[in-house]
C-alpha cells in the first residue's frame, strides 16, 4: 500500500503511512455561529462576571445610603443677644442645599449655560455657554443673594 507524498514509518516491521486530515473549509464564519459551544460558555462566564462586579458595586453603595447617627458632631450657629453678647447656640444640622448652596448655585448656572450654549451653537457654543452661565451664577451666588447664615461645625473629641 503505496501513497504517493505521504512519508512511510517503520515500527516493528509494519508499514503505517502518516494520514494529517484537513478541516473542511467553511465558505463564511456567519455559519459557526450558534455551533461553538466554548464560544456560548465564554459568553455566559462574561455575563455572570458582569453581573456579580455590577451587584458588589450596589451592595457596597448600600453601605454608604444607609441612614447613620452621627453624635460626635454639633452645629453651631452665632446668635448677638439684646445685650450684644455673641454666642454660639447648637442647632439642628442644616439641609444639604443649606450647607452647599454656592456650589450648587454655580454648577446649575454653568450647567444651564452650557446646554444653551450648545443648543445654540454646538461645542464651540456649550463651552461659551459654560462660561457664561458660570460666570452670571457667580455674580448671583456671592453678589447679588449672599448666604445669611453660617454654621460653625464642631467636633467633640
């Protein structure tokens, strides 16, 4: 038995020839597609890593929503009395606009300027807008309407 271009071993006085199978050729690689079952694993193993880093970013964010007490801290606020002592009275912790008014009057102002800006003249406009609304905010938040009240946060040791 004699193939033509196929080397010829000799074991133990048999003749074997060295037979190499070629993969049949697919016209397109649409047609593997469904037919892979590692690819199919791949993609479930990329899901399921996927979720779990998504839930353990939820989960951890929890830990931070959660409602806390916090004791160590007091607020004061500076009172002039009728006989134009000052002192410091405790008061109940001031909401969140309260405590960050200017910094969320600017970041409305320059957001606002900014999406009229670029609605009205692409990016070039949104930063000119940004500008703008940054610097008419300013002028609002520390100008015209000042914060009254200040608060004097103290720390208990």
């Amino acid at each position: 038995m004699r193939m033509s271009g196929v080397p010829r071993y000799v074991c133990n006085r048999t003749v074997t020839a060295a037979v190499t199978l070629q993969p049949k050729a697919v016209s397109s690689p649409s047609k593997l597609r469904g037919k892979n079952p590692s690819g199919e694993k791949i993609m479930k193993i990329k899901k399921t890593v996927f979720l779990f880093v998504i839930l353990t970013l939820f989960s951890g964010m929890f830990m931070f929503a959660s409602p806390t007490e916090v004791s160590a801290q007091t607020y004061m606020r500076k009172v002039v009395g009728r006989d134009g002592r000052t002192r410091y009275v405790r008061t109940a912790r001031p909401s969140y606009y309260r405590r960050h008014r200017n910094r969320i009057n600017m970041a409305a102002g320059t957001g606002a300027g900014a999406l009229i800006g670029g609605l009205a003249g692409g990016g070039k406009g949104a930063l000119i807008g940004a500008g703008v609304g940054a610097g008419g905010s300013a002028l609002y938040t520390y100008k015209l309407n000042k914060k009254k009240r200040r608060y004097v946060k103290v720390r208990r040791r």
